[in-house]
C-alpha cells in the first residue's frame, strides 16, 4: 500500500466523531466496551463497531481481564500517525 493510501486510510478511521473520542478515553486509561459507551452515550453494539475499525487498523489493543475485554490505545501507533499528520499538514516558514 502506498504512502498515499495510508495516509487515507489512517484520516478514514479517525473521520468519526465517536472514534476520536473513544481514542481520546483510551489514552487515558483501558476501559471495557459498557464503560465507553456509558462515557460516549452510545450503545454497546456501535462501541463494539467502532472498536472492530480501530482494532482493524491497530490502533487499539484488547487485554482480556478476566471475563471481559479492556481496550488501550497503541501508542506507538499513534505516535507514527502524528508523523504521518505533521508530515503531511505541516507548514514550513519560507523566509527561515
């Protein structure tokens, strides 16, 4: 997959409010699906979508504990991704 393509999927998965904010609630700790979805006044089933999507382009992780799975952000996966974004939107100063 090119460059291109990457960037495009990577601004695909983050084009949903939800899943911007779901990244958001995992960055600060791991939560399990009940607990995201009572946070984003969602329903379990649409948090579950979404995670499918972001776990898809690994920018999740899920740990199970227990009986239940607590999800984490990756955050070496974000960390590319802001590359990715700086690289892409960043301005440079001209008259530097």
């Amino acid at each position: 997959m090119s460059n291109a393509d990457n960037m495009a999927r990577m601004f695909k998965v983050l084009s949903v409010g939800s899943r911007v904010r779901i990244v958001e609630l995992l960055k600060e700790r791991s939560l399990c699906v009940n607990a995201l979805a009572k946070a984003l006044d969602i329903t379990p089933a649409a948090v579950s979508q979404h995670l499918r999507v972001l776990r898809d382009a690994e920018v999740v992780l899920p740990e199970r504990r227990g009986y239940s799975v607590h999800y984490r952000v990756d955050r070496e996966v974000l960390a590319e991704w802001k590359l990715v974004a700086s690289a892409l939107l960043g301005v440079t100063n001209e008259n530097e």
